[in-house]
C-alpha cells in the first residue's frame, strides 16, 4: 500500500502557483532548433530525481517515471516528461498527494473501486489494473474503477497492462479540463474522455486502440503551442464555429468531437461510466487542472480485465488476431495510400525506434526541463 500527504495540474503557456516560469513558450533558439535525442534512461532517471525532489517516495517516482518514460518512447509526446513541470507545480501547490494512500474502498469478486487518496494517476491506474488483473484471474472478467485520481498519461498504458497479462484489457478515463460541449451548444460540459483497448497477438504486433473522443487530444494541442506550430483544421473551432488554427488561442474555442455528434455521445458515456459510476468528478464538477494547480481533481478512471481463457484457447486466439491483422494488412489500398496500417503499429515501431535512438526531446521541451532541474536544484538532463 502507499502511504503520502496532499499536494494537484496546467496549459501551455500559463503559469501556476510556485511554477516558476519553466512551461512557458520560449523563443527558438538558433543553436538548438531540431529536437535533441535522450535515451531512455536518462529520462526516467531525470523525472523519478525530480519527483523524489518534491516528497515523492523513491519507489513510487521510479513507478511514475517509468510510464511517464514509456509514453514518450510509443510517442505519446503530450503525455510524457512534457507533463513533469506541470507535476511537480501541482504537487508543489498542493493538488497532488505525494504520499497517497491508495486502498480498495469497495470489492466484489469481479470488481473493485479504487480510492486514489489525490495520488499521481499513474500510481492510482497501475494499482487498479493489477487489481483487475488478479481478479480476472479468477473471474473471467473484472472491472475496477477509480475515484480521487488523477492525470495518468496515455490511456493505452493501462489497457497494456493486462495484455501483458495475456488479457485483453480496456481502460476509460474523465479528461482533466473540459473542452468540448454537448452537441450543438458551446457550454463546454465534457472532456476528451480516452478509451485504450489492447489485444494480445501471437506474432504481429499487439492490436492497441487508443483515442480521445475528439478529432484531437488536449495534449497534442499544447505541445504544438509549446513548439509554436500551427494546428490543423477540424481539431478546434471557435465559439463562433470558425476554424481556430492557432493552438496558443486555444483557451478561445472547444475541440470538435470525432464524428460529430457520435463522438458528442461516446464521450458522455465514457464520462458516466469511469466518472459518474465511481463518485468522480463529471460535467460540471471536473477542474480544469490546467488553470488550477491547488484542488483536487477526482478523476475517474476505469480498467476492464479479460482473461482470454476464460472464452478460448489464448494461443488459438492469438493466431486468429495474427491472421485477421495480416488480412487487413495486406488487402487492397486505395490510391495514394503505401501502407495499411493497424492499431499501435505505429506506436510499436516509434517505441523500436526511440529504444534504440534516443526520445527525440523538442528544444523548447528541453529549456523548459533545464528550467525545471535549476529551479529544483538538480542535475539537468546531460546531451549526447
């Protein structure tokens, strides 16, 4: 079990209580304009030092490190160590508990809620996914579900969880800001609210879904504000519904829902389901934790466990995967297109690529993160 104390998130460009100045844009640097590539390693090393710096046990920074490190290595960019400075401002002021204690608050044999006790959503989310995965062990299935979390990262970090398992896993969350009203107003009433399902196959690379219930996360939002690139059309419009392409405007518009109004509909279930359903925070209830570093979030956030044995072979199945991955793979493409591409197999590759490479660190990233290690009193991050 964890044990911690109370201690909470932020946008691009803004500054919080105690932050500093270190997740502000910066002009480019001529010296230092492509991105820098930092092995794994040092990241991890970087973020669990950081983290430790402001009361975080050495066991749980290592834990939140460790994902953190992994998101950016499946190119998750906007979830990785992007994320630290806004981490370590938010504990600083209170939002986030560095010493939670995390405890199961209600259990069944097939499910469980889980009580984040305001701990790093990483810490919370692989709690309940070893959870589940035990459970479903027994069980078949087992959906667990958490209250008083908070940011995690990627969904597809926790659905992978029990697929390492052998299970097919799934994971919903509530978005930490909402950016997206109903259909058809502009009140903004939900969030983005990711689903991540991950499937197991034999030899081809796993089949892992994941995706915000708008065209684009908020994340990938800021990081092109922290670049100072341009966003495309169709991520956001105004509350005029113009086009809003400029992504350092983006407090002066919503993002649109994938497929209109079926997106509007898939991220109002997904709310009730990892938010209403576990006592969370919803609709009007969720904080904006990246204009408010100092309250709790409560997020919501929800992980499904199946054991695929319980309904067939588990090798069996993997083939059929294998085959059905290799079928669509090879079919016929439309023109222009070189490549049919799968779910996560372009994670997959980027996490190849970068394992072996380096991360690639943009350098607005990088004066930010120096920022940080100086504010903090530590050792910045070295360049090869």
């Amino acid at each position: 079990m964890h044990r911690r104390e109370r201690v909470f998130y932020d946008r691009a460009g803004g500054r919080g209580p105690q932050s500093g100045s270190y997740n502000l844009p910066r002009p480019i640097d001529p010296m230092m304009s492509e991105p820098v590539r930092i092995p794994a390693e040092q990241l991890r090393s970087f973020i669990a030092r950081s983290f430790e710096h402001v009361g975080m046990p050495a066991a749980d920074a290592h834990g939140v490190a460790e994902l953190m490190t992994e998101a950016d290595l499946q190119g998750s960019d906007g979830h990785g160590i992007f994320r630290l400075p806004q981490y370590v401002r938010r504990i600083r002021a209170g939002g986030i508990n560095p010493r939670p204690h995390i405890r199961i608050e209600l259990e069944r044999a097939a499910t469980a809620v889980v009580n984040g006790d305001n701990g790093m959503g990483h810490l919370v989310m692989k709690f309940a996914a070893e959870t589940a995965i035990a459970k479903a062990r027994i069980t078949g299935t087992a959906w667990v579900g958490a209250r008083w979390s908070n940011h995690a990262g990627p969904a597809s970090l926790y659905a992978k969880m029990p697929m390492r398992a052998g299970m097919i896993g799934q994971y919903l969350a509530v978005g930490n800001a909402n950016h997206l009203p109903p259909w058809g107003g502009v009140e903004m009433l939900l969030s983005t609210n990711p689903i991540a399902i991950a499937i197991p196959a034999q030899d081809e690379p796993p089949i892992v879904l994941d995706m915000a219930t708008t065209v684009a996360a908020f994340g990938k939002v800021k990081t092109m504000a922290q670049r100072g690139e341009t966003m495309p059309e169709g991520w956001m419009v105004d509350r005029d519904g113009n086009a809003l392409t400029d992504p350092q405007r983006m407090n002066d518009g919503f993002l649109l829902p994938i497929g209109g109004y079926k997106g509007y509909g898939l991220a109002l279930v997904f709310g009730l389901l990892a938010g209403t359903l576990n006592g969370a925070a919803m609709g009007r209830n969720v904080i904006d934790f990246n204009a408010d570093d100092r309250s709790a979030t409560n997020t919501g956030q929800a992980i499904l466990a199946i054991d695929i044995s319980a309904f067939d072979d588990p090798a069996a199945f993997r083939r059929r995967v294998d085959e059905v991955s290799r079928d669509i793979r090879n079919s016929e493409k439309m023109k222009g297109f070189e490549r049919i591409w799968l779910p996560g197999e372009q994670s997959h590759a980027k996490t190849v690529e970068n394992s072996a490479k380096g991360v690639p660190v943009a350098p607005q990233l990088m004066r930010s993160l120096d920022a940080l290690a100086t504010d903090l009193g530590i050792e910045k991050i070295a360049r090869s």
